[in-house]
C-alpha cells in the first residue's frame, strides 16, 4: 500500500523543504486564464463515451483548470489517466465513474507532470487502498524537483504562496466591477479561489508508484493499454497512453485543442515527437483540454509547431527584435491557426502566441 504522505513530509523527506519560494507569475501557469470561470455549481466533468468501455471526462472550464480525463474500464478495474488540479475533482470524477461501473480504480496514470494532471492522485490513493500510480521516470523525477517547472510537489508551495495574492486580487476586482454579470463571474471566481486554497494547505500528495523508461505494454483485465515513450514534447517525461484495439491514444498536453504551452517543452523534438506519434494506428484522440478530436487534430497542432519554428528562425535571422517578433508572427499565422487554436475560452491564440515566440526564440534560436 502507497504511504500517504504529507506535502512538508515529501519535502522533508527530499530535503529541499527550504527550496526557493517565487512569486508565481500568471503565464507561468500551464493551462490557468483566471479571469474566466463558469458558475461553480456547473459539473466539472463530462464523461463521454469513446469506444466499448472507454470514456473522456471532459473537464469543464473553471477558475482553476482541470485536465480532461481518459477513463478505461477493464475486467477487472478502471484505469484512469491524469488526476486534475486537486483532489475534490478528482472525487467529482470518480463519483460519475462509479455511476459507470462498481469495479476499484486500480491504476493511475499520470502524462507529465503539470500540476493540473496530477494532483489529485491522492484521491484515488484514498479510495483504493493498493492503487498503482504510474508515470514516466522523467516525469517521477519531475514531481520532486524544484526546478522542474509548473507542477510537483515543491511547486504547490509556489501555489500556496501565490493564492493569498490572487484572492487580494479577485476581491478588489469585485469592487470595482460594474457589470452584475461580470461581478458575478468574478465572485464565483473568488469562491472557487478560497476553496482551491484550503485544498492546497491540505494536501498530501500521491506520488508515482510505479515507472517507465521505454514503451510498456500493460495486459488489463483483458484489454491491452500501451504506454507509449516516444521522446521530448511538451515536457521531457511525456507518455501517450494508446489503446490498439480501440484505437484511441491519450495524450495529456503533448497534443490538445487549444494552443500548447512551451514554458516546459522541447519545441522541436516535440515535432518529431508527433511525428511518431502519427505512426500509430489510431482514429480518436482524448486530448489533455478540449474535446475529442479525430487524427486529424495532429497534423494541425504539429503545424501549428513547426510553422511557429520557422517563422521565428526566419524572422530573427532577418535581424527582428522579439517584440516585433511577437507581433508580426502572430499576424502572419492567424489565418492559418486563430480559429482552430480558439474554441474555448481558454487557451486561445492571442492569448498565448506571443509566449509561444518567445519560447521558441529562446529554446530554438538562442537555446538558452
Ligand atoms: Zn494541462
Ligand atoms: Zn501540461
């Protein structure tokens, strides 16, 4: 059985209890726009089905992102892929999963290590004693690094740390709102805030139990799960869970419906990353936020890469500073890539083109 282990524990534990402690900027933030909420008695998942038996838990849009779920039922379990940003929700999820079927989650797999994917591991650990946490051993790593980036166990002190600051914020906002359907948005926020807050002080994160290093094949209660290595993307510890039979692949943030987030990525291995990925015989796709998406979906946000690639090498070869950079790329890729990369409130084109150049600028041209 998987120790439950307290937060100041896993750092005591890994010694980096006093690790440096930043103020968290917003854009540090993998998948988070706070400004944007729906009203919190909204559920926070959908669960659509996939195929015989798998499902996506579609993660609605709250003032602190959830990750879409992939739930796979076997005979002899569930097997559920990446846990969202805190426990409650992972209940939230679990609660609809035992409307599909009574049988224990017996597996958890986390795609990267992000804290919107993974910390509400300890939820399932709660609920089913002798759960089985599996990752990459990158992402392992990850988790208790300090420096990994945004998400494991030292970075939710940097949450914690941040939210008194967010909540000063989101008040002060409500005063000077208005609008009543803007201030109402604003307070659901707050609400959503406060409570996000006392789930952070209390957590007890679950870790990895169990890893990776090269593609696995699990045998689950008569259905075969792949759990795919095929190199750095979004982060350098991806795993794209891919069921053969059924033909769909999980793929964590490695491939979403919105536009990626590059802070922790590898922008050009992440190309050929997809490339592999395109190799595999699949038709659906649970993405780590959006909807459902056919293959297709590939091709287009790995076009959306590797036109962004270019266009920054081309543009700093011609001698353009970064702002100008950040403008004129983002101009010359809209008609390709706006109205795709902007179906949600979150994650929209114009919100993240401008840190996508300068990613690409730093880690492919300066490779800083
Ligand atoms: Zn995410
Ligand atoms: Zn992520």
């Amino acid at each position: 059985m998987t120790p439950l282990w307290t937060r100041r524990q896993v750092l005591t534990q890994l010694g980096i209890a006093a690790a440096a402690v930043h103020t968290l900027d917003p854009h540090e933030l993998c998948c988070a726009v706070p400004a944007y909420a729906q009203t919190a008695d909204k559920e926070l998942f959908e669960l659509k089905k996939v195929g015989d038996g798998v499902y996506a838990a579609i993660a609605a849009t709250r003032y602190k992102v959830n990750c879409n779920a992939a739930v796979i039922v076997t005979n002899d379990g569930v097997v559920v892929v990446d846990s969202h940003s805190k426990p409650s929700a992972a209940r939230a999820l679990y609660a609809e999963i035992q409307g599909i079927t009574k049988q224990p989650v017996r597996k958890v797999i986390n795609t990267h290590f992000h804290w919107d994917h993974w910390q509400g591991n300890e939820a399932y650990a709660a609920a089913s004693p002798g759960l089985e946490i599996i990752a990459s051993e990158r992402t392992r790593e990850n988790l208790t690094r300090p420096d990994a980036g945004v998400g494991g166990v030292p970075y939710i002190q940097k949450q914690i740390d941040a939210m008194p600051g967010d909540i000063d914020k989101l008040k002060a906002d409500i005063q000077k709102a208005s609008d009543p359907k803007k201030k109402a948005a604003l307070e659901s926020n707050l609400q959503q805030a406060e409570a996000f807050y006392q789930e952070l002080k209390q957590m007890r994160p679950a870790l990895p139990t169990r890893t990776v290093s090269t593609t696995a094949t699990l045998q689950e209660g008569g259905r075969e799960i792949q759990l795919q290595v095929l190199g750095r993307a979004h982060t350098n510890g991806d795993l794209f869970i891919y069921l053969p039979k059924e033909k769909i692949v999980a793929t964590g943030d490695a491939l979403i419906d919105w536009m990626p987030f590059l802070n922790d990525g590898y922008p050009e291995d992440w190309v050929q990353t997809l490339t592999a990925l395109e190799q595999l015989d699949f038709n659906q796709i649970i993405p780590g936020h959006g909807e459902v998406r056919p293959k297709s979906q590939l091709v287009f946000f790995r076009g959306y890469l590797s036109d962004l690639i270019a266009a920054v090498k081309k543009a700093s070869a011609d001698g353009a500073t970064l702002d100008e950079m950040k403008t004129k790329i983002g101009d010359q890729l809209a008609p390709k890539y706006e109205a795709g990369m902007s179906k949600y409130p979150l994650g929209q084109y114009r919100d993240r083109v401008g840190l996508n150049v300068e990613m690409v600028y730093q880690k492919v041209v300066k490779k800083s």
